[in-house]
C-alpha cells in the first residue's frame, strides 16, 4: 500500500498556500494602520505583503507543490488586499475616487462573471493575462507609492505616484476590454472537454 503525503491530503499546509492566508491575514492590520495615519508600519506591511505575493508562486514551482486551492486562493488574496487598500486609500483622500472606483468595478465585474460562467457552464480555467498581470503590477506600485508619499516629499516619489495612478487607471480599462472580449468569444463557442485552447484571462 502506498502512502500519501499528507500535503496531498491537506492544501492548507503546504507552504505556498500559507503565504497566501498570510496575505489575506494582513489585510485588516493594514488597513488598521492607515486608518490611524501610521504610515511608516503601513508602508512595511504592505511591503510584507508584497514579498509573500512574490514568494507563493515561486515555492509553488521550486517545490512542486501547485494546489487548486493555490491557484483560485492567490488571484483572490491579491484582489481582497488591493481593492480594500484602494477603497481604504480613497477614503483619506489618497487616491482618486474615479480610480478606486474603476479598479474596484473591473474586479467585482470579473468575480461575478466568473461565478456566472462557473455556475452556467462549469467554466473555471480563468488564468491572468500579460494585461491582468501588468494591471496588478501598476496597482501595487501606486499603493506603494501612495504610502511612501506619506513618509517623504521626495520628488520622485510624487512622480512615481502619479505614473503609477495613470498605468493603473489605463491598464484597468485595457485589462477589462480584454476580459470582455475572451468571454464573449467563450460564451459564443461551446465548452469542449479539450483544454488545449484555453483563453488566458
């Protein structure tokens, strides 16, 4: 009789996964800290948070330890973390409203088509994009910037904010337009038990 190793049996424990809870568990010490304008441990948190983001996937393929769980837990752990921190920062008059709420509107918009399409057609191989990536990648810039814009007067920081707040808002609309597209041709084309042409999201 063979053993199983009980990672196979227990998502939960495996270490790319606990990464991932960590960043969803930093979540509310965050936003805790900018609410009490501390943004010096903000700035850190959210640095933390950064480098377990960094670390979950690289785990993953040095130790092999892919999990489905992994797979839908990290997208979902990076949308919870950035659009609360975006609503949090708009809130202290931080961050544009129009860019909160089009970033907050593409994510809420891509959850609830993927859970329409998944409970409709069992459709659920939604991976990101070079364009999701890229959107996520301005977003955690202009966070960073934003909370480093509240420790110095540095020129270049003020730059980078707004570089940052301006890809954002850009690769939102990119991103989304390109979501709609890729659903539109899956919701025209029959599910098929081959996953050789999946569209990534």
């Amino acid at each position: 009789m063979t053993d199983v190793p009980s990672l196979r049996l227990n998502p939960f424990r495996n270490a790319p996964n606990l990464l991932t809870l960590a960043r969803i568990c930093l979540a509310p010490f965050l936003v805790s800290t900018i609410l009490d304008r501390q943004f010096t441990l903000s700035f850190y948190l959210f640095i933390a948070a950064g480098l377990t983001d960094a670390l979950d996937g690289t785990l993953a393929r040095l130790l092999k330890q892919r999990t489905t769980l992994g797979e839908y837990l990290d997208p979902v752990a990076d949308k919870l973390l950035l659009s609360t921190l975006f609503l949090v920062l708009m809130h202290m008059g931080l961050i544009p409203v129009r860019v909160t709420v089009m970033v907050f509107g593409r994510d809420v918009g891509i959850l609830v088509v993927a859970a329409i399409l998944y409970a409709a057609a069992g459709r659920r191989e939604f991976t990101p994009s070079i364009f999701g990536k890229a959107n996520t990648l301005a977003q955690v810039a202009a966070v960073a910037a934003v909370l480093l814009n509240q420790l110095t007067a540095a020129r270049w920081v003020a730059e980078v904010r707004m570089a940052a707040l301006g890809a954002t808002m850009v690769l939102t609309v990119v991103s989304g337009l390109h979501y709609a597209w890729v659903v539109s041709r899956r919701v025209a084309t029959p599910a098929q038990g081959s996953t050789a042409a999946r569209e990534r999201l």
